[in-house]
DNA sequence: CACTTGACCTGTCCGC
DNA sequence: TGCGGACAGGTCAAGT
C-alpha cells in the first residue's frame, strides 16, 4: 500500500499532462452515471449540482493548464482538479460488478490489475508493490462511476487536492487561471518571455521564482531542482544578479527537463497498464533531487541538501557556487 | 505592491 | 517500545 512521501511524488507538468493524456484515452465519451464524495474539502460543490451537471452528463474533452486538470463534461460544467501533492486519479477498467442478487453490488477487487490513468507517484517505490491496492481506501474522495462500469477513484491522502465543477466558460476566470504564467512547454515560451516574467520577482530568489505560477506555469520542486542544476545556478541566486545569458541556459534546461520527465511519465503509465511495476520513473534519471549524498552526474562532488524559499532543495555545492 | 512565513493535511521517520 | 517533533510541498492567506 500507499507508504508515504518517499514512494508517492507530487505531480508537477509532465505527471499531470501524462494524467491527461492518460484520461483523454480512457473516459473521454464515457457517460457518468453515479458519483460518490465524502469530504467537502475536496469536492465542494452541493450534491445537486453534482447530480445536475455530473451525474447523466458525458465527457467530451480533458485538458490541462499548468498543473490544473479540466474534465470538460456535455453539461458545459467542467471538473476542474488539483492533485497537489498526494492526489491521484485511478482509472479501473475492468472491476466487474456482481449482479448476481441484485443488491450487493460489489466490485471484484483486483481481480486484474487496475489501469492507472497516471498516478502522481511516479518514483522510489518497491518493485514488489502492488501498483493500486483494493480500492476505495481510506485515501479515496471522489469515485464516478461510468455507465459501462468503469469508474474513476480520485485518492488524496493529506486533503490538499480538489475536484470542483465549474461552468467551463467561467474556468479562465478562476482567479487561479488568470494569475499563471505561460505554459513551458508551448511555442511562445522563449527565453526572452522567461526573463521578461522573472522581472516581477526579481528581489527573491531563483528558486522562489520558478516556484511562482504566475511567472512560469508547472514547475515545482523537482523540477526547480533539476533545471537549475542543469544550468549551473544556485537557487538561493537573487534574480536580478542573474545573467541573461544565464537565462537562457535556463530556459532550456527547464525545457529539457520536462521533456524527459515527460516521456518516462509515458513509459511509467505504459508500464501500469502492463502491470510491470513503477520501473522507469523520474527519479531514477533525476540528477539532483532527493539524491543528497550522491555523485554529482557532472563532477562527481557529494550533493547537498539545504532549504531554499522553505523548500527543501539539492544542489552540487561545485557546479552551483553561491551567486553563480 | 513585493516578499516571506505559516496554515492546510496525513503519514513516516528520527531522536530521546 | 512509545512519543513528540520535523518533514514532505502546492497554493493561499496573513503579516512585514
């Protein structure tokens, strides 16, 4: 089972684009017929206007915006959903239903492995694990239940994360929606546009920088971690006393790096559906982030761990020099 | 307005 | 062995 923080990652871009594209293939048509939620934390909506603009109603599109998935629904409502840290959707296709009274619908717990339309853990786990334990757990909030039968488990063990449904022509105005930056991964993010919006913070440091939504949209600590790495910066470094030049490397180290931990998020949900185990994840190839102790790739010097902007951060003490 | 810190949560790990 | 505290980290509210 589900053990904790060093077996379950937060899903920053590339898990959450996997878990979008996971979800585009498996309920994307599939009509909703029965939807149950406990904790109004996460799912705040009244029961009638799930049953009005949920329950009944078909799925037509998912999308993603920075870490924020849109379950665009026939009604006009969309779920809009926030994994956080510890949230994960879980897509089990082949559950059958024992219809043979009538009355104690019971699904045949792991009588096949579940598909997992992307779980935010994606590192460190037991290759002996079972991928998803009998489910719902104590973790689960939200199930929806498909008309075929599938169903959809929304798991969140620390509560952080919601589902909320949402008129979809009302989603871009979410003051969330409004404040992100641009997505890192799309045409228009250049290193110019990434210097222009480092310039609203350019008194904190790096790290706190890249962490803000408003000024790149996606990136958490993991991938903080491993762009500055990968550009020989310092997080601590303030933004102001950063080159543009130094810029630009970022720039394309945070491309770089999303774009690899998005093809092993690929792989990581390939291997779920194969039922192989967790082999492949991110933090098997991550350089810095949690790997204090460890060679650095590049030098060879034992990475560190420190706290910047309150996180806990890695870095090579040689390859990241204060105020590099 | 820019920036920092604490709160929200649950479960695990570490030191006493 | 039990127990308290630190820690994990995305986002927002509150405070400087």
């Amino acid at each position: 089972m589900f053990s904790g923080y060093n077996e379950y990652d937060m899903p920053e871009l590339p898990e959450v684009e996997t878990v979008r594209r996971g979800l585009s293939r498996l309920i994307v048509g599939k009509k909703v017929i029965h939807v149950s939620f406990d904790t109004p934390k996460s799912f705040p909506n009244p029961s009638g206007e799930v049953d009005q603009f949920l329950v009944s109603t078909t799925v037509t599109a998912v999308h993603r915006r920075a870490k924020v998935l849109l379950i665009e629904l026939s009604s006009g409502y969309t779920l809009v959903t926030h994994l956080k840290m510890t949230g994960q959707l879980v897509y089990i296709a082949n559950g059958r239903w024992h219809m043979e009274d009538g009355k104690n619908k019971k699904p045949i717990a792991n009588s096949h492995m579940p598909i997992a339309a992307g779980e935010a853990r994606f590192g460190g786990g037991h290759p002996n694990d079972s991928l998803v334990g009998e489910l719902p757990d104590k973790s689960t909030r939200v199930i929806i239940t498909f008309e075929d039968g599938t169903r959809l488990f929304f798991n969140d063990q620390r509560k952080f994360g919601w589902m909320r449904l949402i008129p979809t022509i009302s989603v871009p105005e979410i003051d969330f929606m409004k404040r992100l930056g641009p997505e890192p991964l799309e045409d228009d993010f250049t290193a110019e546009v990434l210097y222009e919006r480092l310039q609203r913070r350019k008194n904190t440091s790096i790290k706190a920088a890249l962490l803000d939504q408003s000024v790149v949209a996606g990136i958490g600590n993991i991938y903080a971690d491993e762009s500055l790495w990968g550009a020989q910066i310092h997080p601590a470094t303030l933004v102001r006393d950063i080159l543009p030049s130094a810029i630009s490397t970022l720039h394309s180290e945070i491309i770089s790096v999303l774009k690899l931990s998005l093809d092993k998020g690929g792989s990581t949900d390939k291997n779920y559906v194969d039922a192989e185990g967790k082999k492949g994840s991110y933090l098997t190839f991550a350089n810095v982030f949690r790997r204090e102790g460890q060679a650095c790739p590049r030098c060879g010097r034992a990475i560190i761990k420190l706290r910047v902007a309150g996180r806990g951060t890695h870095i090579c003490p040689q390859c990241q020099p204060i105020l590099g």
